[in-house]
C-alpha cells in the first residue's frame, strides 16, 4: 500500500511540471497594399464596444482590429500612417462620467500611441468621412462637435492638444481643404467655410448661396471625395459636385442619377452611399427602389456614372450574386481597382470595380459595418 502510495505521488509530482511561460509578441503588418480596407463597425446590438477591422481583399484575411469606443469618427492623415479614432467612453460602460478622446494608432502595429482628450461634445452619429478630418498638411485635425450647438474642434495632432473650438451654429461637420479652410453644410443649403491660422484661431469665414433644398430634397450628410472636392447626393438622386480648389467653394449645375420613366422610383440608400476612383472618373452609388423615409435602406444595386460625361455606364444587380443589400461602399484607387461593399447583414463583399463580378463575400466581417476607409 505504501508503495503504491508513492508511486502515485511520484506521478502526481512528474505531471505537475509547470508549462514554460507563454511569450507573448506583437506582430508587426506589412505596408498596405492596393486592397485593404479599414471597416469601422459601430456595433449597433452593443454601442459601446465599435471596432475597426483590418481586411485584405487579396488574401481574404483579417488581419486586425482597433478598439473605437462609443460611435466613433475614423480617419487618416495624408500619408496613411496612423489610424485616428474621436470617440466617447463612460466611465461604468454604458453610464458613469464621460471622456471624449482622439485616439492615435500606429498603422504597423495597432498598438495605440497617444490621445487628445476633447470637450464632451465629440459628435456621436453614424460616421463619415465628414466626422474628422486632416488638413493637407497633416498639422490640424477637425472634430465635429454636437451638444446639439454645433461647433469642431482643432487639434494639434503632433503635439497632443486641442488648440481651439470653432462656432458654427447651424451648419455642421467637418470638410477640411485648402491652406487650413473647413467647410460645413449649413440647413439652409449652403457651405460655410472658416479659414485658420496656423495657431487654429479663424481669421475669415464665408458662405456660398443656397444649393440644395432641406425640406424638398435634403443631401446625404455623407460626401463623397472627388478629385479637386466632393459630389453630395441627394435623397431624390441630385448630384451637387463642389470644386475646392479656388478661393471658395465652387458649387457645379446639378445632375440627375436618373434617367427616363425606368428609373422612376430608384435611389440612393445606405450609410456610405457612394464611391469615386479618381483616376477613373467613376462614381459608384448604392440603389434601392423606395419610397420617403427609405434613405437609409441598402442598395440592391450598384450604379456606375462617368463623372465627365454624367452618364451611367453600368448597373450590377447585387442580388443575382447573392449579396445582400448594401449599406456601405467605398473603391481602391489602383488600377485594378476592386469595390468594397457592405451589407445589412453584417458581410464585406469583394467585386471588380470594372466588371462588377464579385470575388469574395466575407461572411460576418463585423456586426454592423457602416464606414470603409481605403488607404
């Protein structure tokens, strides 16, 4: 009996050798190619806990993810090095003291490398490229502010700190262009622009005549970046472009996505409704048929319009593929450009840009992902 007593407790002994320690590492990324894409899931089932997600369209990996807080902004400096997140965390979760932040994240290693603490006033919405915004040379960063008063923040994104709060009652969010200009749309259907100086105190602000119309057929707060400015649509399917490259903004006669009694009906829907590649001159646009108040609906189709011309070009047909409506687009700028589109129920589809074939669904790539950023 003793001798088997020992025995066991030899094993015993030999069996509770301690494992080696686990070493833990950070894994650094590549330099990203043509067809990544930065996927901001605001997590609509649990708003807290958004994330963005690193996804290569080649490969078909995820290759990461940022943490983001409560309805975060996304955006990223001219030179795509660093991740930029404005958001809001409470303290308890979801209630508890508020501390609205601008988070920066080393692109290589997503590993957070400082932050801005800002007013609590960081605006909470679904994000777009209007939430935050880089000057051209990457010394101011702009975040809107709602409390519902309207205003934005400048940041010194080098030195850590906010420089000032501009004042811009009745128009809202950001679109940063020019030697430190900032524009905002306005309800009554302008722009009003600010002009900075390098300390980010304004020193000049003006607007331009009235555009679009809010009550007859209000824009998508969600512009969409063209070369020299933005193409604003409108929940009718009006086209405004604005040129930024003068003086002040120069807003072109509008134009129609539709053409003819065919398209009666049809619009533009989603969270990120379109798309532009700049050496194309293609404008991408998510489709829906549906009536007032169907704005937000996701696109069943994508439409393709030459931007010189203001022709359409193509129509894909998104369900004959299988993918489910689309509530977020966005384009690589390459020259085998593929489009990135996002559905209502929670998946990445992957298409050629030039022939509409879709190359790969990713299946449940986030919750509820409302924002593509391509870099």
């Amino acid at each position: 009996m003793n001798a088997i007593y020992s025995l066991f407790l030899g094993l015993a002994a030999a069996t509770a050798a301690p494992p080696a320690p686990e070493k833990l590492t950070v894994e650094t990324l590549p330099a990203p190619g043509p067809h990544w894409v930065y996927v901001l899931d605001i997590a609509f089932a649990n708003e807290n806990d958004a994330r963005v997600h690193v996804f290569d369209a080649d490969s078909h990996r995820r290759l990461g993810q940022v943490d983001a807080g409560f309805y975060p902004a996304l955006a990223l400096p001219p030179d795509g090095k660093t991740l930029t997140v404005a958001t809001t965390y409470y303290a308890r979760g979801t209630r508890g003291a508020r501390t609205d932040v601008v988070e920066f994240a080393d692109r290589s290693s997503l590993a957070t490398t400082g932050e801005v603490v800002l007013p609590a006033k960081h605006l909470m919405s679904i994000p777009s490229y209007l939430s935050m915004g880089y000057s051209s040379d990457a010394k101011q960063l702009y975040v809107s502010y709602i409390t519902p008063a309207a205003s934005f923040g400048v940041i010194d994104p080098q030195k850590k700190r906010v420089l000032s709060e501009i004042d811009t009652a009745g128009c809202v969010l950001v679109i940063p262009w020019g030697q430190h200009r900032v524009s905002s749309i306005c309800d009554g259907g302008q722009l009003m622009t600010v002009t900075l100086d390098a300390t980010g105190h304004e020193t000049a602000r003006s607007r331009t005549d009235k555009f679009f119309d809010a009550d007859q057929d209000p824009i998508f707060a969600q512009g969409i970046p063209a070369h020299g400015g933005y193409v604003f649509l409108s929940f009718l399917g009006q086209a405004h472009e604005v040129d930024l490259t003068g003086a002040e903004p120069r807003v072109r006669a509008a134009w129609s996505l539709l053409s003819g009694a065919a398209d009666r009906g049809w619009r533009p829907g989603g969270m990120q409704i379109g798309a532009i590649h700049q050496g194309l001159g293609r404008l991408f646009v998510s489709m829906h048929q549906g009536g007032e108040g169907t704005h937000k609906d996701g696109g069943t189709e994508i439409w393709v319009f030459d931007l010189k011309t203001h022709q359409r070009v193509a129509r894909w047909a998104l369900n004959r593929n299988q993918v489910d409506p689309v509530i977020a687009v966005q384009v690589s700028q390459d020259a085998h450009p593929v489009l990135f589109a996002a559905t209502d129920t929670g998946n990445l589809a992957v298409l050629d840009a030039l022939s509409g074939q879709v190359r790969h669904v990713e299946k449940h790539l986030g919750q509820t992902p409302q924002f593509l950023l391509n870099p």
